[in-house]
C-alpha cells in the first residue's frame, strides 16, 4: 500500500524539490508500528536522493546526527551505531542501507518525512508545500497505524496538527486528531539536528517521557 504513494511524491518532486534528486519516501516498522517519527523534508546529504542510487529511499541514509538521537533512546543496536558513526556517509552502501532498516523494524518504529520533495540543501519551505504533502501523510498513518505520532518541530507540528504549535508551550502534552474514522495520538517534539541540535536533549528528555508513559505504561489505546 505505501508502495502507492510513490508515483505522487515523485509528481511532487518534479514540482517542488531538486530536478536531479529523486523523492525519499520513508523507511522502518509498516505494521502498527509503536512509534511515527515524522520529520521536514530530506536534502541531497542523503545519498539515496541520487539517481544513482539504487537502494532503499529511506530518510537520514548517508547522515549520522540523528542516529545520535535514535541510539540514546535505545531505538538503536550498538554496533550498527557504531558502524554509522564509523564510516563517511559516502561510504554507506545499499546493503548496509538495509541492515539499518531492518533494525528500525526490529526495534518497531517508522521514519519519514511531511515532506518528500528532497532539495540540494537544508533551505526553508513555506507552508504551502507542506500542505500538498499532508493528506499523503495522513494516508500513511491509515496504512501503518502508529501507536503514537512524534511530530518534530513547530512547522511540521502546526501543519500536521492544523493550529499553531509552539513546541516549547507544548511538552508532553498529547493532542488528538481524527482521521478518517480513526483517532491518532500526536505530540510535538523539539527539531533535534540541523540548527536544532542544541535541543536534542531535550527532544529525547520528551521522547523518553511519551515511550514510558504511552507504551511502557499502555495507554495507547
């Protein structure tokens, strides 16, 4: 089923992202997984934007920041850590790609973005294009059906969420949003690489928070 929601990011590439750089899609748990990580949109640091590539086209492939994040909340094997930290992002093959999702899989969370339309470098988007992104968002959630719904930062948080989100005012609050039928748990989380980095101890400070209280204590529901 996600496989169906490719030709339309890649309509949307065409659109709103770089001609030479290819859509990246999302990667990671498809079966109710216990936590959707949803981030902004990819950049060309992802070697899996190039149309070369011929691998999985998966957020954060080729980076290493945001396996910080991931290894601290123990959403992370050490030595797969180890072997990202280890290499240079070029260095990551379609192989290795993969064995890093499977461990995504293994630990039972999904990975993607609002936007897929992959630009050359971290430049800002407006909330237009975001917003041509949200409904095919929203269909991965009915495919995948999360348990829980991390939203990062307050532009995702804000669109995703339809009101203006302030991640600072809101931590560990839980907001609610029905879709299609089926209510979904979301909570808004500071933007934890890229100039958001000096958050990241805080972001994962949240993290922790909402992993012991939605799923340790089993109130997703």
């Amino acid at each position: 089923m996600l496989e169906e929601l490719k030709p339309k990011y890649d309509k949307l590439q065409k659109k709103y992202g770089a001609k030479e750089l290819d859509s990246i899609y999302n990667g990671g748990c498809e079966t109710n997984p216990d936590i959707c990580f949803v981030f902004m949109n990819p950049t060309g640091r992802n070697i899996a934007s190039s149309k070369d590539w011929k691998g999985l086209k998966s957020p954060w492939i080729g980076t290493k920041n945001i396996w910080d994040l991931f290894y601290r909340l123990n959403l992370l094997d050490d030595d797969i850590y180890t072997k990202i930290k280890k290499i240079k992002g070029s260095e990551w093959t379609v192989n290795f790609a993969l064995e890093v999702y499977n461990n995504v899989k293994k630990h039972k969370y999904f990975i993607t973005n609002l936007g897929k339309c992959t630009q050359v470098d971290a430049r800002e988007l407006p909330d237009s294009v975001y917003k041509e992104y949200l409904h095919l968002l929203e269909k991965e959630f009915e495919i995948i059906k999360p348990k829980v719904i991390i939203l990062f930062g307050n532009q995702v948080s804000s669109i995703v969420l339809n009101e203006k989100i302030s991640v600072s005012q809101v931590r560990k609050k839980c907001f609610e949003k029905n879709i299609n039928g089926t209510k979904y748990k979301f909570y808004s989380i500071y933007y934890p690489v890229g100039n958001g980095r000096f958050n990241i101890d805080k972001s994962i400070e949240d993290i922790m928070w909402i992993m012991d209280y939605e799923l340790k204590n089993n109130n997703c529901k």
